[in-house]
C-alpha cells in the first residue's frame, strides 16, 4: 500500500486560499481584491480542516496530535521570524523580548505572529467536544439528516454569533491592549469552530448530494451570486445596521465557500498546484519575510516603475496577482527542504519512516 490518498479538491481550495493569504499582504492589493477574498479565503480553510478530521475516543490523543502538527510548528516559526527580524528586518520593530511577550500572548493584532497556525490550534479544543457530543447524540437517536444536522449547525452558529456580538458590542478600552481581542484567540474560536462544524458535517452527511448538482450552469449561478454579493455593496457604498452586516457577512462567506467547492471538485489540479496546497502552513510561516524582501528591492531599484503599479488601481491588481504567484514558486524550495530534512517542524514524520510504513504495511 502507498502513501493515504490526498483528496485533491481540499488540496485546490488550500492553494487559492494561500495565494489569497499572500495577496492580501502585499502593497499592491487592492480594495477590490480585499472584498473578493475577504469572506472565504480564512473561512475555507478552517472549513477544509473540519472536513478532513476524524474523530478521537481519547482527547490526550488527539491534543497530542494537534500539539505536534500546530503548536509546535507555530512555536518554530514565530520564533525563528522574530529571531530574524531582530537580526535582518526592513520594518521597525520593539525589542526581543517585548515582542516575544506579545507573540506569547496571542493577541490578535499586538504582534501574533503565525497568528492563524495558533487560532485553528485553540480552535480545535472546542471542536472536538462539539463533534464527540454531535455523534454521540446521533447514535443514540436513529433520525433522519434534518433532526441530526440542523441543531448542530444552529448550535455552532449560535456560539460564533455571540463571539461576533462581543467584539462588536465590547468597549475597545476595557483591556490595556485597548482591543476587544483575547489571548489566544479566545474571542476568534468559536467562529473558526462554526466553519469547521459545517465541513465535517459536509463531508459527513451532504457531500454525495452535493456533487449530484454540480454542473456547469450551476458553478456559474453560485459564482455569479457571490460576485453580486461581495461587489454590489462595495460599489454602492452600503452601509448596513449592525446585525443586517454580520448576517449578510455570514451568507457571503458560505456562498463563497460553495462556489469554491463547487469549481475545485470540478478543475483538474496539477503537482505546483497540490504541492503549495499540501505545504500551506509553511507558506503561511515563511511568506512574509520573501515578500518584504522583494517590496523592499522594488523600492530601491525600480522605485518609479512600483510607484506608478502603486498609483494605479489596475496595475495593482494585476500586480498583486501575479507577485503572489511567483511568491508561491519561490517558497517551494524552502517548503522542499523543510519537508525532506526538517519534517518534523511541520508535524510530519520523516520519509524513510513514511517508506518504511508503507512497506510493512503492504506485506
């Protein structure tokens, strides 16, 4: 037997959810470009990692196993990028420790580094309760999809909802951070968790149903509604009441989360396309520092030529595009290295014990 069989279309919807990562922290991005992604490119990706979850008895097990394929990549890399940044850095930054005690703390936006590496891990806890309960209740009670499902959707909506409402509804002063945020991502888990509830239950109870209806005409239809949902309030301006705005910010993201399924199962992929989608936690660890490093040298040696992409909407989000796409070649190489010599920064076991499993296995 080979290696466990990767399912390509997670793979897909990784890929262009990093490259959106990328993208998004460039300077070239665009406010277009940031009401296209912004509602699927992190929604999808804690979507994609309820969906390939398997469910543990033992929670020492898992927390284990969630110990070594997150927080100790995490703790690697913000390590050694802020390491970096004290000895080669083209940004101002605050003294090593004082930037070691913020990316300990966690606190979104005060200086959390691989923020998301350390989001999806907290996350992960209560997911875990909320999956073994979900299954638990659904052996119990011999019902049919609606009466299994739909409580526990609503249930994970709740609880992401009432995250939403406090970080909305909470003084930004009460905290001497002045954010309404808390250490690791407290406030952040269970909106993370929602999404993670509606790809394991994807998988698990509307996959098959799913792929029976996805046609061409219905990729466009999806596509089309999304695009006239993001872009009709961003060029007319709109502005909603608050509750109006956090709903239509949760219908937006579940329709751009379908619309990229529904492409993903249906494009062929191709190996650069499987190997950034399989590596994106080191593309999200390591593509700051390649990005500002190529920002820098554009200011210095073609400081007119970037000026005008700068100055110009549409330059910028081609440019931005295309930045991002070479980005995602050149970190193949570090993402090679780390994964045949270092494998077990990301979690991963190294390959001749991978080879040796699967020989054993095969006799």
């Amino acid at each position: 037997m080979g290696q466990i069989k990767r399912i390509e279309w997670v793979d897909i919807v990784k890929y262009v959810c990093i490259i959106m990562v990328m993208l998004s922290h460039l300077e070239t991005r665009t406010e277009i470009w940031r009401a296209f992604y912004s509602p699927f490119f992190l929604s999808a990706f804690f979507f994609t990692a309820g969906y390939v979850y398997k469910q543990k008895d033992d929670f020492v097990e898992f927390l284990h196993k969630k110990f070594r394929q997150l927080f100790v990549p995490w703790l690697i890399f913000s390590i050694f990028d802020l390491v970096l940044s004290q000895v080669s850095s083209f940004n101002a930054h605050e003294s090593l420790l004082e930037e070691l005690k913020w990316n300990f703390l966690q606190i979104r936006g005060k200086g959390d580094k691989i923020w998301f590496v350390a989001a999806i891990f907290v996350a992960f806890i209560p997911f875990y309760f909320f999956i073994r309960f979900y299954e638990t209740k659904s052996q119990k009670v011999n019902e049919g999809f609606r009466h299994k499902c739909v409580p526990a959707v609503i249930l994970a909506w709740l609880l992401s909802f009432a995250s939403i409402l406090y970080t909305r509804l909470t003084p930004a002063g009460i905290f001497p951070w002045n954010t309404t945020a808390l250490p690791w991502h407290i406030e952040y888990m269970f909106q993370a968790m929602f999404y993670m509830v509606l790809g394991y239950i994807f998988r698990h109870n509307i996959e098959t149903e799913f792929d029976k209806h996805n046609s061409p005409k219905v990729r466009m239809a999806a596509l089309i509604v999304y695009l006239l949902l993001v872009f009709v309030p961003f060029f007319g301006k709109m502005n909603m009441p608050m509750i109006a705005d956090i709903l239509y910010q949760y219908l937006t993201s579940f329709i751009g989360i379908v619309t990229l399924i529904l492409i993903a199962k249906a494009v062929k992929t191709n190996k650069y396309i499987d190997y950034v989608g399989q590596n994106t936690l080191i593309y999200f660890a390591l593509h700051g520092k390649v990005y500002s490093i190529i920002q820098t040298l554009l200011r210095k040696f073609a400081g007119g030529f970037y000026l005008a992409i700068l100055n110009s909407v549409a330059f910028s989000s081609v440019f931005c595009v295309i930045l991002s796409l070479i980005l995602s070649v050149i970190l193949i190489v570090p993402a090679y290295i780390i994964n045949r010599w270092f494998p077990f920064i990301v979690g991963r076991e190294s390959i001749r014990i991978e080879k040796r499993k699967n020989e054993s296995s095969s006799y």
